[in-house]
DNA sequence: CTGAAAGCGCTTACAG
DNA sequence: CTGAAAGCGCTTACAG
C-alpha cells in the first residue's frame, strides 16, 4: 500500500541498510549513494513508518503529559508551551488527563500510556514521592511546578513558598493588614498549596502581623471556588481588606464576586492570585499576581526530559531548578 | 525485557492464537481456556505492546486534532471535551497546534501526525475546502466548528450565523441601535468570522436598523485584538452602544478596555461575545454570550469520528450535524 | 562504505 | 475451538 523502505532501495539499486543509514544520517556513505536514495525517497514520495520504527528501536518519539485538566487556563497554556519546545527537539506530547484522581495519576505513571512515550512530564496533584517512585517504571520522569519534596525526584520547580511571600508582601507594602488566603486547603505542607500558605505566613511574620486562621478559607482551586470563598468570608463576618488567591482563577472568581456584591477593588479590597494566567492582565481590574516563570519551565522540563530519554547532556543524578518568578503589579492591588 | 505474549502463552500452556483471542474478546474460546490465559496474564502482569499491536493491525487507536493553539480557551475547553469522549470509547488524542499557519494545517492533514493516528478532527482556520480535500489522505476526517462549506466533507457545525444574529437581536432588543463588531477580518464570509458577521447583518436588517461598516473593526481574536479594537472605535469618533466581540476573548479584551477608558459596562455600552468559555461567567461585569454547544460537539465529533475509523454506526456518507446553540444573557448586555 | 539476515511483538489468514 | 506460520516495516548487530 504505502511506500517502504523496500521499494525506495529497490528504485535506488541499493540495499535496504543503506536507505536506513541515509535516512538516519549516519556519517560515512559516499554522496553519490546518498544523492541516489535521496531521490528515489523524494520520486516515491516515501515516508517513514514511524510505528514500525519505534517496535524495532523502542522509542516512540513521544512525551507524556500528565495533568489535571486542560480546561484549566494555567495547564493550557503550559501544555501549549510544552509542546512548542518539545516540537522545536523533535517530539510529540501526548497529553492525559487525571482529573485530580490518584488512580488516574497511577494509571498514568505506569501502564499503556507509559509504553507509549519515552518519557513523562507529571504535575502531581493526588500522589506524594513515594507513590510516585512505586508506581513509576524505569522511563524517565520529570516532575512539574507542583512540588513534591523528595530528592530522588527529576523536578522543575515553581518558587511557591517565595513567590507567595512576595506577594503577601506586597500587600502588607500597600497598607493592608487583614489579608485573607482563598484556597487554603486541608492540612498539606507540601504542594503548591501549603507551600504557598507557608509563604503568606512567613511575610506576615516578616512585617509584624499576626496570623489569623479566620482569614484562611479553603475552596476548590476553581473561578466558583473563589467566588463561593467570598461568599463565606463574608458570611462569617470576618473583616478583611485584601484577598490572596492561590491560584489566578480562585483570585478572579473571588474579585468577581467582590465586585458583584459592590464592594470596590482595591479601594475597600485589595485582590492578588498567583499563576499570571493570560487572562489575569485582561480581568477588569486588572490582576495583580506572580509570574511562576511558565514558559521557562516549559523549556527546562522539556531540555531535561528529553536529555534523559537520550541519556546525552551533562546532567546530575537528579536535577531539580527552580524557575525565576516575577510580581506582577496591576490595578487589583496596586 | 518486557512480558510478551509468548511469554503468557508458555504460562498458560497454550498457542500464542489463543492467548490473542482471549485478549481481543473473541466469542468462541472454552471458558477453562480463557481461565487459564487471564491468569497467565494476571501473573505474568503481562501488558500488550501497543506499538506492535499497530503496526500489525494498521490501526494506532489515536485521533489526532489540529487546532490554533491550545493556549486560547475556547480550545483548550473543546480539546478537554474530546479527549474525555474519545477515551470513553477507548481512543487517546495527540493535539497538533497550527499557529493558524497553512502549512502546518496541511502538514498534520498528511505526513507523520496523519500516520500517527486512525482519524483526524481538524478545526481550519487558513485551508479552505480544496485545499482540505487536496492534502488529506483517505483517512477519516472530521472539520470542527469553523465552516467550511463543502459538500464533501464531514463536519459538526456550530451554527455561526443563527447564534450571531441571535446576540444582535438581543443587544437591538435591549435598546442598542449602534453595535460595534470587534473581530470581523477581510473579505472572509464562509469562516466563522463571515458567518458571524452575516448573522449580525441579518438581525439589524430584520429590525430595521441601518448597517454601518464604520462600526465593523477587524482584530485578532484575542484579549489584545478586543482591547485595541476599542481604542481604535473610540479614536475613530463613530458613536456606539453597544459592542459585539466575535468571540469571548475579543469581548473580555473590549470590555477590559472600556472599563479602563472609565466607561460604564452595561450602561453606557453594552457587551457581548461569542463561545461561552468558562471566564465569562466570572467576569466583571459576567459576560452575556452565546453557547455554541461545546460539549455537544465534541460527542458528536467523537461519535462520527470513532464511527467512520471503525466502519460502524448507520452513517450517511457525509453528515454535518448542526449543535444547538443557546444564547447566555448576562450582565454585560442584560 | 554497503549487504544479507534476524527480529521487535503483535495480528491475521489459513488449516484442522 | 486452537495451532503453526507468515509478515507488518523498520533497525540493528554482524560481516565483509
């Protein structure tokens, strides 16, 4: 049916080996063999058969990526931007979505998605290190901006814990005292979430304020979330003069729901998120959050997952950076 | 290294045709039998090879779908959908971004991506029906949401032009006399963009209302594309009331500008766009939008899609389903 | 520098 | 109902 090897070997008077070493630029052929097979390949309109490769050569020239759902802003966009560096190398991104769901995340470090990728990108939201290290296989792995403390892990790292500070900082900077924290859920230390209270706590300490549990409301990390977590915030009778969102879309659910209820932002709140998803420059106010450095971390997991996969670069046993990330001040919290 | 079949069927004590038929469900195996090799893949924790699997079969159980960018919402949200539809039916989904390039939608219409998988949904945004006929191959393919009329091709349909007049209707019932159109590009009149735009047209006509091209502005459709179309409407000196964004990210990025510029949203401009993503509920004001039936597209693209791969379903030999369309009035267009 | 052969792990006619 | 054999289209040692 389709062309092969066969048939371009055939058209160039040659072996099937030499079309291989032709196509797989290996060094030593003479010009006038490769002139020959490069035109019988372009006459024949041949194109490799990339199943068949990755059978004989165990690789598949694709990544995995395994996240919560890409109707998420924050994981599109860097999913988009996964893909465009990971291109630019020569691979393809299979995407898988785990909806938060442990056996979702299992299924996904181990199993047929694993068999068909080289490598996995893995932004934990449900499993811990040790998990991950037992359900994993020998492929390599590179986890993503949510941490995972452990250090036989391959990660790219989001400064949570700084850039929370940073922006808990600011806040206190423009005369707020009373900031209440929205997606601060259940008792976790370690990803995003804690290590973003953590953070929020550390500047409060920092500037002399004292920390008030009444002001750390947990929500889904969702646009209604954050709305809802107003909602209560309000109920409860608590005052506040500024709202910290641990994440942009818990931040714009919750100016949303400020503004719906007529208060004024910033002049009665004061509004901050962390992600600086594109939408956040567009909310009206504008949104004041940080930058967790997306697409630097976009193209370091990417140049490190792929140096594992072909086992070149001059890497450590275990490489774990952490991207630069930037506040981004806007109208909602000037 | 890994477990194969023949692993399994010296386990079992049976053929490797055997051990193939009880993986593939086939009717006819004695249940002792059948026993004996589930156990043997049970033990052995045996996990077929996919990629063998495809290059014997032909069939990599894959769809592939090409679209602009998966960092636009509207996208993201619509590949969220198919991949969780596709997987209901037991197919995954590599994504192809465009860049809204010809090249690269006619590049994953055949070449590797197109060899990569068993079908293919394609949302055109630079290739018009020739040019989608001359490059793809015979694999199925099923055009998404941007029409492109052709009678030769599969496709689901949102309905541009009924959904856009349906938004005018409701901006020209509320009052509004002069309505913007932010979004409206070139001579274009069979893509979404045009059919919008006649849709547009046909309301004011049927309401007496004069058309006024001095109130068409082109942009792209992004946040940016709405934001400057404002400054360049509001430069202009044309009087509005009212602004229709082609799509939401246009309107978010127009009412984001307004609202900068210290207009008053509904009260002195109304706004409204076109796709219902996630954001619009949660803006500030909420966006009054028109739902193209997203997740009803998906599940029927996936439907035909999987449907023509395999051969089944009563089909026609060309469908064009049209999703229903739901108009969501808001805030800022009440 | 190039060739002939083996084999990756499956599925698919073909028998029986 | 099950088996033995062929073969999908490549890459990879192994020769020479």
């Amino acid at each position: 049916m389709a062309v092969t090897m066969n048939d371009v070997a055939r058209a160039a008077g040659v072996s099937l080996k030499t079309v291989s070493n032709v196509i797989n630029n290996y060094e030593f052929i003479r010009p006038a063999t490769k002139q020959k097979v490069l035109e019988a390949i372009a006459e024949l309109g041949y194109e490799a058969n990339l199943t068949a490769r990755s059978l004989r050569s165990g690789k598949t020239n694709m990544l995995g990526l395994v996240l919560s759902d890409l109707s998420v802003p924050y994981y599109a966009e860097l999913a988009s931007d996964i893909m465009k560096a990971a291109s630019n190398r020569g691979y393809r991104v299979l995407v898988e979505q785990s909806a938060n769901q442990a056996e979702h995340e299992r299924a996904a470090l181990q199993g047929q998605f694993r068999n068909l990728t080289d490598g996995l990108f893995f932004i934990p939201l449900a499993l811990g290190g040790d998990d991950i290290i037992a359900a994993a296989g020998k492929k390599p792995l590179v986890l993503l901006g949510e941490f995972v403390e452990d250090p036989r892990l391959d990660m790219v790292l989001i400064q949570n814990q700084d850039a929370a500070a940073a922006v808990t900082a600011h806040l206190l900077g423009s005369g707020r005292r009373r900031i209440a924290v929205l997606g601060a859920n259940d008792g976790d230390t370690t990803g995003s979430n804690g290590l973003r209270l953590i953070g929020y706590r550390h500047a409060l300490k920092a500037n002399g304020v004292e920390y008030d549990p009444a002001l750390v409301i947990p929500c889904g990390w969702r646009r209604d979330g954050g709305a809802e977590a107003v909602s209560r915030l309000l109920a409860s009778g608590v005052e506040f003069d500024a709202v910290f969102g641990l994440n942009d879309v818990v931040a714009l659910g919750a100016l949303h729901e400020l503004l719906v209820r007529g208060y004024s932002v910033p002049d009665d709140v004061a509004v901050a998120g962390f992600d600086d998803i594109d939408e956040a420059r567009f909310a009206s106010p504008s949104l004041t959050t940080v930058s967790p450095g997306r697409t630097e971390i976009a193209q370091r997991a990417v140049d490190l997952l792929i140096d594992r996969v072909e086992g070149k670069g001059e890497r450590a046993d275990v490489e774990q950076p952490r991207a630069e990330y930037a506040l981004r001040i806007r109208q909602s919290a000037p």
